[in-house]
C-alpha cells in the first residue's frame, strides 16, 4: 500500500470516528436535540428561514426523511411555518424564539466542547486543521458551495 493510499484509509477511518463523536455529543448537548435537527436549525438560522424542499435539496436527504424532522421540530416548538410574502403557495419554515435559544445554547455547548478538545494546539495547526476542513469540505462535484 502506497502512502497515499494508507492516508487516505486513516483520513476514512478518522473522519468515521468524527463522526460516530459528533452524534454521540449531540444528546449530551440536549437530549431532544440530535445532530441532524441542530444541523438544520443551523441552516434556518443562517438562512432567516427556507422551505423544506431547499433542505432537503442542501443536505442531499430525501424529503420524506426531511418531512419527518421538520415535523418533529414543528411538535417541538422549533420552527414554525410562515407563508411566503412573495408566493402565498410557499410555505418557509422560520425558528421560534424556543428554537433560537436551543439552538444559540447547544452551539455555545458545541464550541466549548471543541476548544477543549483542541487546548494545547499550536495556533498554527488551529490553523492549517480549519483550512484543510474546508479544503475537504469544499472539494469538486458538491452540490454546495458553502462550508458548513
């Protein structure tokens, strides 16, 4: 096996690793909050809201597995629907403020959690390990452009 090629089955099995961890964490974080419903709280932030089709769409998830989260953030309080004032057809999922404190809360959990897990590197690893994240994250053949 070629240097390259055992790189690349420690980047598969480290990345796997990764994220076995991030979902683990995620119940910690907040129990009724898992990875994916924080992910998609994240993108409804960023956004200031979208329809469920534009997730299902950005995550490359069906829409019956998407139907099914928003549903339950929707139970929850999360999110709401608002009509589009441009398109009264089109329905935007937008956060509650319950979803927007959740969400602001399991994020300050999140990054304390990173920055302990990288006390001690050297600020030029921080670095290099955040340019090579978004190298991999934006490579060629994504639907998206953005690092999330």
């Amino acid at each position: 096996m070629s240097a390259a090629e055992s790189a690349v089955e420690t980047i598969q099995r480290e990345m796997t690793m990764f994220a076995r961890r991030a979902r683990a964490s995620a119940g910690r974080m907040h129990p009724e909050l898992s990875l994916v419903s924080y992910t998609l709280l994240g993108h409804l932030e960023e956004r200031g809201g979208c329809r469920a089709t534009d997730l299902a769409a950005h995550y490359a998830l069906d829409k019956s597995t998407v139907s099914r989260q928003v549903a339950a953030l929707e139970r929850a309080g999360l999110i709401e629907r608002r009509l589009d004032p441009e398109d009264h057809r089109v329905q935007v999922l937008h956060l509650t403020e319950a979803g927007e404190d959740i969400l602001a809360q399991v994020t300050r959990s999140r990054r304390t959690a990173f920055r302990e897990r990288l006390a001690g590197w050297p600020e030029e690893d921080l670095v290099r390990f955040a340019a090579y994240l978004e190298r991999y994250n934006a490579a060629p053949g994504d639907t998206d452009s953005d690092s999330d």
